[in-house]
C-alpha cells in the first residue's frame, strides 16, 4: 500500500488526477456500435495550418481537421454533403461565421433528431474585453478568441480582421441550439492561455503551442449585430456550463499550452486514439475524458450541462452519476478510487468494481474495500485478486458504494408514502448510503417536505454546524418533483457524501 505521504501529495494535484493518463485496450476494426443509431451527423469541421498575416507562426493544424473529418465519414458514416469543410485560406472570419449560420438554417437538419459536430484547430488567443460589453460578465476582464486565417490583416474598408469572441461563438451556438436541439459537441484543439507567460514555450523542440499571443483589440462593436443582450450572466469563455445549448471539449485548461507534436495535435491525436477504439454505446462525454492519455502539461477541459449522455447521443443521460472513476496502474495489487475524504469516503466501505460508468452495465464484476483514505483519493483491494489477471491491459474502472463503513443517514420525510417510495420503489439509481428513518425532524440529519407535489430538502440538527449561523438557510437549492424518484436518490446520495463539516 502506498505510503500516506504519496496520498497528500497527489492531493494537491487534483485536476491533473481527474483527467489523468488513463487507457485501456479495445478491440481495432470499426462496428455498428460506433455509429449512432438514432441521429443523422452534421458538422463544422475547421483546420488552419498557413496564417496570412506574417506576424502569426504557421501550424499542422489542417492534417488534425482531415482526420477528424475522416472519423466522421469512415466510423459514424456520416454523408461528405453533411460536412462544412473549411481549410487554411477558406477559414476566413467571415467564412466560419457563414458555417454557423449554415447549420442553423439547414433544412436537413430535424430539430432534436441530429448530432451537430463543431471542430477547430489552429491558433486561438485571449484578448482584454472591451469595457462597454457589461453584457457578458468574465472573472478576470478577458475574453476567449478563436482565430481565424484572415486575422491581422486589412478589410475591403481598411480596418483589421479581428478574431471571433467567445461572446460570438457562444451567441451563434445557442441559436443553432434553438433551431436544432442542444445535441451540439464543441471540439477545440487550440490554446487559450491568459497572460503573456514564457513558461507556456515548452522546451522540446517537437512542441509548438497553438496560441498567438499578441492579436488583434476586440472592439466594441465586434459582431453587435450577432450579440445578444440575453448572453448576460452567461460563464466567459466556450463553455456550455450556463447554457443548455452545447458540450465543450477542449484540448487544455485556460493556465496551459494546447500544444502539437510531431506535426499532430496532442489532443486530436488522444481524442481519435479512444473514439475509434471505444463503442460509442459505451462511451459518455466524461468517460471519454477519462480515458484519454495526455502530456503532464496539458490537461483536457469538458464543460456542460450533459456530461454524463452518451457521445453525439441526446436522447437521454447514460452514466449513473453514483459510480466514481478509478484505474489501475500496471503491478499495483489494489485501485487508485478518485474521491477521499472530501466526498466523504471512509475507510472500511465496500464498493462494486464496473467496467463503465453506464447506468445499463449493472453487472459488478467485484466487490471491493477502502484500505486507505486521502484527500481527494483512495485505495481500494479487490476481493477477487483474478480480477487484474482478467484484465491484465486495462487501466479505467468505476466503482459504486454498497456499504459505508459508519453509522446511516438519518431521514426524516413528512409524507410516510414517500419516504417508502425513495427507500424502496425498483430504480436504475439506488441508495448508495445507508438510511434510517428519523423518529422526528430533531434527530434527523436530512429533512424531506413535500409542499404540492415538489419535494423540498432542508439540513436537520442531528449533526449539523450551520445551527448557529444566523440568516443561514437550512434549505437545498434542488427541487425535484414527487414522481422523480431518482432526483430525490440523487441529493441524498450527494448530501450524505459531504464532508460533516459541510451539513
């Protein structure tokens, strides 16, 4: 077992462990399970190698955008004419602008019955944003850019070719996701680095960062006739987390390089690596991340609102949220599970082991017990010691809570008929923590009030610090309806896994 000491350290480390080099080993060859079965694909596929502005360092982009526009052709089999194909010279400003608006008014395209794709790679940037856009609220004053090739240079009214914001793309994402349905996948393989940093120029050779540092001033006028006054409030940056409308995978956080290597992009390269080797039926937007194998510096970013639905699939959320992500390294007796005492974990607690996150693979392969518990991680030891033999290549694994090792949660309901229904009524989600029914709301840990039909859940005293703060709401923010067994499951099982301090 590792030492405590090696448990703290990775603590402090977090986000790389989240999105740590993981893999596993499929089976090559291409089948109908790659291939949705229930939306027609359409995308926006663009790569930009030659920049016409001379001040802008040329690329490899262009080969990452043809094997990418090659996985959707040869694996999801989708039709050449359902791809606008934008490359170096054609993917002007105005050109991926005229993308958008394309998909947005394509008849062809059934609201709710389509896979969107939208791809770029090449330079981006980050630029000031201009005072009077009090629209669009950014925590550090800065905006996101994804350049085009024309960037830099002058206009048939002699004014310099900007880049497009972030407040653009997002404006024309979220049109497009009215006009055809949110099922709509961003894929960014470029940089977007804040602050002029030199430690963003990697050492080797091999690596060059698709970044531009210095581009063009946003104005203030930049697209007002494509902005919205409703994007206000809306998180800066690509990101679909305040939006309903699109998923965001992005090559590397806003702190690092988005770098290529050997004249491919490192994230393109990992992406497609997983995709074409990985059913999609059993791969969701988070597992995908899971399993992708990157440089230490670079870390991938997913933003959204439907992380856990199957890729290019809407139809419905497929990963069961209760099941935690861990992996193997290889000659380790024991998994490496990614949450520790902040999530509550104990030691002594059994889990079921899993090969996916998938809410219909509900077969566990093993049962396993929490040996050692950190910060952010723990380590678990399987029952079945056969079980690494059996699966000697593979390295991502969930697991999912059977039986905590300390005392139950303690519930209080004031409808008797749904407190039975949460407890006992044949779910996909079940329980992962031990309840007890409170004789009464003082000796509860968690109260449920049902008030017309919406269930309300509030903080109760048995445990509770938050007793003595004053104004402060014993009241949860989630409110879900009385037929929503699983949403109410859902807050239990987050509550019951904060940490005490936090109840």
């Amino acid at each position: 077992m590792p030492p405590h000491k090696w448990i703290e350290n990775v603590d402090h480390h977090q986000n790389q462990l989240e999105f740590a080099n993981l893999t596993e080993t499929k089976k090559d060859g291409r089948d109908a399970a790659r291939v949705p079965q229930t939306h027609a694909i359409f995308a926006l596929v663009m790569g930009i190698s030659e920049y016409k502005f001379m001040g802008y360092e040329n690329l490899q982009a262009s080969n990452d955008a043809d094997k990418f526009e090659g996985y959707l052709r040869e694996d999801l089999q989708a039709p050449k004419e359902n791809i606008i194909s934008l490359r170096d010279a054609q993917a002007t400003r105005s050109a991926i602008i005229d993308g958008f608006t394309n998909l947005i008014q394509n008849p062809n395209i059934v609201c709710g019955r389509a896979a969107i794709v939208i791809y770029f790679a090449g330079h981006g940037a980050v630029a000031n944003k201009p005072d009077e856009w009090t629209d669009w609220e950014t925590s550090d004053n800065t905006i996101e850019i994804l350049c085009p090739a024309d960037m830099g240079l002058l206009d048939e009214y002699n004014n310099v070719i900007e880049g497009i914001p972030d407040r653009t793309i997002s404006e024309l994402l979220l049109r497009l996701s009215e006009a055809k349905g949110n099922n709509i996948t961003v894929v960014l393989d470029c940089c977007h680095a804040a602050g002029i940093n030199r430690g963003l120029q990697h050492p080797d050779a091999r690596l060059r960062s698709r970044r531009i540092i210095h581009p063009p001033q946003i104005s203030p006028k930049c697209d007002s006739t494509i902005s919205s006054r409703r994007s206000r409030g809306i998180t800066s940056g690509f990101s679909g987390s305040s939006w309903d409308s699109h998923i965001v995978l992005a090559a590397c956080s806003r702190h690092q390089p988005a770098c290529e290597e050997d004249g491919q992009g490192i994230f393109t390269r990992a992406l497609l690596k997983v995709m074409r080797r990985t059913s999609l039926r059993e791969l969701t937007y988070k597992s995908l991340m899971h399993r992708l194998v990157m440089t230490p510096f670079q870390t991938p970013h997913l933003e959204g609102k439907h992380l856990d639905r199957f890729l290019f699939d809407s139809s419905r959320d497929s990963a069961e949220n209760s099941r935690i992500l861990c992996r193997r390294e290889d000659g380790q007796p024991h998994f490496t599970l990614y949450a520790g005492s902040l999530r509550g974990i104990t030691k002594g607690s059994t889990f079921g082991i899993y090969l996916t996150d998938v809410a219909s693979d509900s077969h566990s392969l093993s049962t396993a017990v929490v040996d050692e518990v950190g910060t952010f991680v723990s380590y678990l030891t399987p029952s079945e010691p056969a079980l690494f033999a059996t699966y000697k290549n593979r390295r991502v694994w969930y697991a999912r809570s059977i039986e905590v090792s300390e005392a139950c949660l303690f519930l209080y309901c004031d409808s008797p008929a749904l407190m039975t229904r949460t407890l006992t009524e044949n779910q996909e989600t079940k329980l992962t923590v031990p309840v007890c029914a409170a004789k009464d709301p003082d000796h509860a840990d968690l109260r449920i009030i049902l008030q017309r039909r919406t269930v309300y859940f509030e903080r109760g005293t048995r445990n509770s610090l938050f007793i003595p703060c004053v104004g402060f709401s014993p009241r949860l923010s989630h409110f879900p309806g009385i037929d929503n067994v699983t949403g109410i499951r859902r807050v239990i099982d987050h509550f019951a896994h904060l940490p005490l301090t936090l109840r």
